[in-house]
C-alpha cells in the first residue's frame, strides 16, 4: 500500500487556544478513513489543515511527493511557498465543505466546468462533456442547467461532490458532508460517497454518521480535545474502544 | 377601539353558530374615499394654476427637440454615461484595495474616500477646471508634453470631477457587496485552485452585482442630474445649452420646462434599463428568473415583490 496522505505532529492555534495538539495520520491509496469525535474536538480544522486552508503552527502535511503550502529548507525550516504554488497543490485536493458553497450565480454544471475551464484551461467542450458525465454519475444528469437554489440540499452537495471530482483530485476531503441536510436527504448523498470509495477514491471524511464509518471506513479515527485518541479498523475501534474518553464518545453517540 | 368601547356586541354564544357557510362582507373604509377625492380635487386646481399661468406652452414645444436642446443632453448622457463608467471602474479598484492585507493600500483607499467624499462635487468641478493654475503643463518625460488648458477642457475637467467623485461613494457601495458574500466562496474557490483575481471577478463580483445595482442605480439616475452642475464650469450640457438660449428669448421657465421632460425621460428609461439588470444578475436567486417583464406601475401597486409572488401561485 501506498501512502497518499501523511501528516507528522499537526499544530494549531485560533488565538492561543490550541484546537489541534499534534496530530499524526497516514492514508494510503484507495483508503477511507472516517473522522469521527465530538464537536470542537479538532476534525475539521484538520481537514482544513490538510488541504492549507489554514496555515500550521508546527508539523507538516505531506500528499502524493509534496509538502502541501510549504517548502523543506534545510535544518528544519519550513517556508511557506507563493499563492500561485499553492494554488497548484490546492486543485489537486477535492473538498466538499459542511455548506456546499456552491456558487449560486451559476448553473450545476456552470459550477463543475468552472475548475475545469478557468484553472486547467481544458477546451469548454470537452470540460461539459465530462462534466456532465460527473453530473450523471451522482445522479444529476438532468439537472445540469438547474442554479443551486432549485435544488434540494442533497442534489447541492452531489454537486458540490461533483465539482470537487472534475478536478481529478488525489484525494477528497469531506467536511461533515450531511450535517446540514434534512434527514431524509442524507442517504442519496452518503450512497454517493459509497459509490466513490467503492471506485478506489481516496477520503478523508469527517461524520457524525457512525453508520457509514462503520460500513464504508477501512479504518476510523477519533478525535478528542486536538489529537487523534484511537485509530484502526471500524470492527475494532467502534466495537471495543480503549481510551476512556473515546468509549464514552461512543456511548453517547451509539446510544 | 369599536370592539374595546363596546366589546359586549361582540359576544355570541356558541349555539348561535348554526351554519357551516357564511357570507364575509369586508370593512368598509369611506375615508380612503375622502382623501382620494380631496387629493384628486388639489391636483385639478393645481393642474389649472399651471394651465392659466404665465407659461408659453408652444415655446415649450417647439424648443423640446430644437437641436441646441438635443444637442446638450446628448451631452448630458454622453458625460453622465462615461462618468459612471470612471465611477464604477475606481469604486471597484479602490473597494478592493481596502479589503487588502496591506495597510498601506487600505490608508490610499480611505483617504480617496475620505476626500473626495467629503467634499462638494461642484467645488471638485471647479478645482478640476482650475488645475491648470497648480500644473501649468503636463509633461511625460520624453515621450509627451501639453499646456493642461489644452488637455483639461471643460468636457475633461466634468469628467473627471463627476467619475471621481462618484468613485468615493462607489467603493463603499462595492465593499459592501464584496463583504456580504458568504466567506465559504472564497474557499470553494481556493479550493478547485482559482486565483485570487479568478475569485473576485468569477465567483465575488458577479454576486455583489445583485446587492451593488439598485444602488447602483441611484446613482446612475443621480449623476444624470448632478451632471447638470458642469454648466458652472462651462460644459455645454443641456442646462447649460438652455440657459444660453433663455438669456437671449427670455422664456426662462419654458426652457427649465424643457429640460425637466428629457431629465425625466432620461431617467424614466434608466429605470427600465436598472430592472432588467437587476433581473440578470438575480438569475439563480429564487424568484429572480422568473419575474415578470418590466411595467409601469405608476406607483399603483403596493409592494412589487409581494404582487409577484400573488401572480405566480
């Protein structure tokens, strides 16, 4: 197996208050792993960590043979690389964030080709076909002229799914990706997100959806107050948990 | 009141409700009668005032497409148009630069407001018109060389005084619609890989559009009229143009007269234009798309929006 993600000793303050206190992960190729743990416990800034929509204060995030937002000097020095670098990096990371953030003044497919057209400067036919391929693929394939704003929560975040995956990304990040939906949306999305992990995309997926970590995780981590408590295989981890902070977690969670 | 002075007539048993249907009969109001007759009443005599007073009506006429008149308010959109264009291109630039990290960028750009907002239009007009007192020349070393009264005539000095000017109030417009868009934007943004210039002009600016044009308008339908002060500085825009033929005729009111018709019209159509902008950049909005086309209403309907939403369902 090999490692797609890795990340040594993570660290992050929000105005002094450390929100993650060393964190070490590995993923490897075609693996999913679900974060779970609870609120404020870290997932996300971690996720947002990974993919540098925040900076670190110590530790290093490493994906497919390059540091992601910063350049190894020597004698440990790590020096955050130009915008135009990062930018680079950053498309090659797929993200589906909590609120879709769709853009709103576009059409769904508008919203796939956009990366596509204006960043990989692709043909604009052959982006549509493809888009449009990615649309049906999460089961949208006819509502491709519809804005955000006509769509159910669910259909946005298939979108917002679909969008990421136009970028062939080595990796997808999910931050919480059912959290905002109406409960009897939840499922159309989590199916698409079985159909990704079953097709050898790598995830990173933060969830409250223990159902799903337990179905489609190879393995699962637990967050607790900024590091990660426990981490293994679902059977292993949601079944028999050693921390006592993390059985607790699950106590409430599964209960 | 009725029912607190006497809340006995209101009370009924219950047996007294023996039918399922009933027949409602709406309140009346005689009042909204009065007054609408009242109004309609001052209206006529106000009507006739004008009708019987000193106004020559054929002078009105004649000189609201004489060719001095059509002339200066071409004039007037031409310098209006172009003023705005200055006005929305340096609101943009300088909204952006006092969102920027830098703070030297963000002191230029509260200065430029600070001043320029801060200051009458028509004394900016006049130091525009005057520049040539503090520069005499202006000079690109090497490449070109002008006397500044050749280069500032009054067209270029209200040019510059009206766009700049409507710049000031244009960045706090545009600042405002850049910061009412959802952060989460920006990061879809960042995160498919989009340049920080990407970003503002495909993903930021296209949805400040919705908030920024009906100011926007306002504005627009202002500098048509405000662009009436370059006649100080002598631009023959259409004020300017009637003033000289009134100093000559004499029919001073009759040329206001005339004036008033094209400002209204000029701006009537401004309106028209505002709603069906407004109408694109709203697509993807709910309701935007589907509005119906533009109508006068003459102030007739009470709240537009909700007179939609009744067509619709």
């Amino acid at each position: 197996m090999t490692t797609v993600v890795k990340a040594i000793n993570i660290h992050k303050n929000f105005n002094g208050q450390a929100v993650l206190t060393g964190v070490d992960l590995d993923v490897s190729d075609g693996e999913v792993l679900c974060i779970l743990g609870p609120s404020g416990g870290g997932k996300s800034t971690l996720l947002r960590c990974l993919n540098h929509l925040e900076t670190l204060d110590d530790g290093v995030v490493w994906i497919d043979g390059s540091i992601i937002g910063y350049e190894l000097r020597d004698g440990g020095v790590l020096r955050e690389l130009p915008p135009r670098k990062v930018r680079r990096q950053q498309r090659e990371i797929g993200m589906v964030f909590q609120h879709f953030n769709l853009f709103p003044h576009m059409t769904a497919l508008q919203n796939v080709i956009e990366g596509p057209v204006k960043v990989r400067r692709e043909p604009r036919a052959a982006a549509t076909a493809r888009g449009k391929e990615l649309l049906a693929a999460v089961g949208l394939g006819d509502r491709g002229g519809a804005y955000p704003s006509q769509l159910s929560g669910g259909q946005k975040q298939r979108v917002a799914i679909a969008r990421a995956l136009a970028m062939n990304p080595k990796v997808m990040l999910f931050d919480e990706p059912t959290s905002a939906l109406d409960p009897e949306l939840v499922g159309e999305v989590l199916d698409v997100m079985r159909k990704l992990a079953a097709s050898g995309t790598t995830m990173i997926v933060v969830t409250h959806e223990i159902a799903f970590a337990r179905d489609v995780a190879d393995r699962v981590a637990i967050m607790v107050d900024g590091t990660i408590r426990e981490i293994g295989p679902p059977s292993e981890v949601l079944a028999n948990p050693q921390d006592p902070r993390v059985r607790s977690f699950l106590t409430r969670v599964l209960n | 009141m009725l029912s607190q002075a006497a809340p006995e007539t209101n009370r009924v048993g219950a047996d007294a409700l023996q039918q399922r249907s009933y027949k409602i009969v709406r309140l009346k109001h005689p009042g909204r009668w009065l007054s609408g007759v009242a109004v309609v009443i001052l209206l006529a005599l106000l009507v006739k005032a004008f009708a019987d007073g000193k106004i020559q009506w054929d002078v009105v006429g004649k000189f609201l497409t004489a060719e001095v008149i059509l002339r200066g308010f071409a004039n007037t959109l031409l310098i209006s148009f172009f003023a705005m264009i200055i006005g929305a291109g340096l609101g943009t630039l300088f909204a952006v630069m006092r969102l920027s990290q830098n703070p030297v960028t963000r002191f230029v750009a509260w200065l430029y407001v600070w001043i320029f907002r801060g200051t009458p239009v028509l004394l900016q007009l006049l130091i525009w018109f005057n520049i040539a007192l503090v520069f005499p020349t202006i000079t690109i070393p090497g490449l070109y060389e002008a006397r500044t009264v050749d280069v500032v005539t009054p067209f270029v000095a209200a040019l510059l005084g009206l766009g700049i000017n409507e710049g000031a109030y244009m960045t706090e417009v545009v600042r405002g619609g850049i910061n009412s868009v959802d952060h989460g934007q920006t990061e879809a943004a960042k995160t498919i890989g989009m340049s920080r210039f990407q970003t503002l002009w495909r993903i930021i600016l296209p949805q400040t559009m919705r908030l920024i044009i009906p100011p926007m308008g306002n504005s627009a339908i202002g500098m048509l009229k405000f662009s009436s002060l370059a006649t100080a500085i002598s631009f023959t825009e259409m004020l300017n143009a009637a003033q000289q033929v009134y100093f000559v005729n004499g029919a001073v009111i009759e040329l206001l007269l005339v004036c008033a018709v094209w400002y209204l019209l000029g701006t009537t159509v401004l309106n028209i234009v505002q709603f069906y902008i407004e109408r694109y950049y709203g697509r993807g909005v709910a309701r935007g798309a589907s509005r119906p086309p533009f109508r006068f209403s003459f102030g007739l309907s009470r709240t537009a929006p909700r007179q939609a939403n009744e067509e619709q369902s």
